[in-house]
C-alpha cells in the first residue's frame, strides 16, 4: 500500500497507464474511517467499486491528479470518471456529469494536499468544458464535507447515509498545471 515519505509534493496529470494508483485511492477512500475493511482485491470483487478504477484511461473524460512526494511516493490523487443512468457511481446526477474521487494517504492529511489536487483536477474539468462535476460523501466525513463545500459544492441529493453534491464550473476554475 501507498506509504507517505514528506509532506511536501508535486502535482501531475493522471495518464491511461495510472489504473493501478486510482484502485489503490479508491481504496483509501472506502477506508476513510481508519476500519481498513477494504483492499485492492475486495474493491476488485465489487461490481460497483471496481467501475471507479477499471479500464481506466479508455474514456476521454477519465481524468485526474496526483500528488507525488520528492521521493516519488503517491500521496493522494483525485480523479473523476463519467457514469451510465443503467451503471451510476455514489454520486451520479447524470451522463455528462463526471464524478470526482479525492484520497490522501493517512499521513499526509491536513496539510493542503486535497484542497490543492482538488483544485488541479477542477480545472483539468473545467478545461474539458464540463458544466459541472459530482461526488458523494459519507456521514461523518466532516474533513471532506468542509474541503468540498470550502470549493462550492453543494448538497444536491441523498442516497443512504451520504450527499451528493455538485459544483458548477466555469472558465474561472482554469489554472495551470
């Protein structure tokens, strides 16, 4: 598993290649409470996990970020993927809406690195001219539910014990990578 050398980091784009990385923060972020109840191969096992990760860098919109220590080391990615009305993720609105997916490795929380992949990946979106973006986040997450309504996101849904929220985009959420 991913394991945090510093905190300090360098942010990339994602490529088709990087399948591995997003089921290992798909991981992490099923993990969120410390339970450690998931691993590769269980979320691998799960029909609707395993959609967050598989086949990645197949669509156009299979986008994300990651954040690497100076070592190399992965510290946290954010990636979104578009989702089918017959197949939807946690956080589906729609077919154009791409759903976000943000994991920091334990030691690396509360630093800034979320908020600054969340940033970067807003605006590999927002470059893509997508109108907005979704995600979902449980009860009790109040570190995600802060960051993500610090960005705008807003409560659109419930499903279960989690919100969906959205965040419009615009040509304001454009920065360079």
């Amino acid at each position: 598993m991913i394991n945090p050398t510093s905190a300090a980091c360098d942010v990339a784009p994602l490529s088709a290649s990087d399948g591995s990385i997003i089921a290992e923060f798909v991981v992490l972020s099923m993990n969120w409470r410390g339970t450690e109840g998931w691993t590769i191969e269980s979320v691998a096992a799960d029909a609707h996990l395993r959609k967050y990760s598989n086949a990645w860098g197949l669509s156009s919109y299979d986008r994300g970020v990651v954040a690497r220590s100076r070592q190399g080391t992965a510290l946290g990615a954010c990636w979104s993927r578009l989702f089918h009305p017959d197949d939807p993720g946690y956080g589906f609105v729609d077919s154009t809406t791409p759903e976000l997916g943000l994991a920091v490795v334990r030691g690396a929380r509360a630093r800034g690195i979320g908020g600054m992949l969340l940033d970067a990946h807003l605006s590999q979106l927002a470059q893509l001219a997508c109108a907005q973006v979704s995600l979902s986040v449980e009860d009790g997450n109040e570190s995600a539910r802060a960051l993500y309504t610090s960005r705008g996101f807003a409560v659109v849904g419930r499903h279960g014990n989690s919100d969906t929220m959205v965040r419009a985009l615009g040509s304001d959420d454009a920065v360079c990578l």
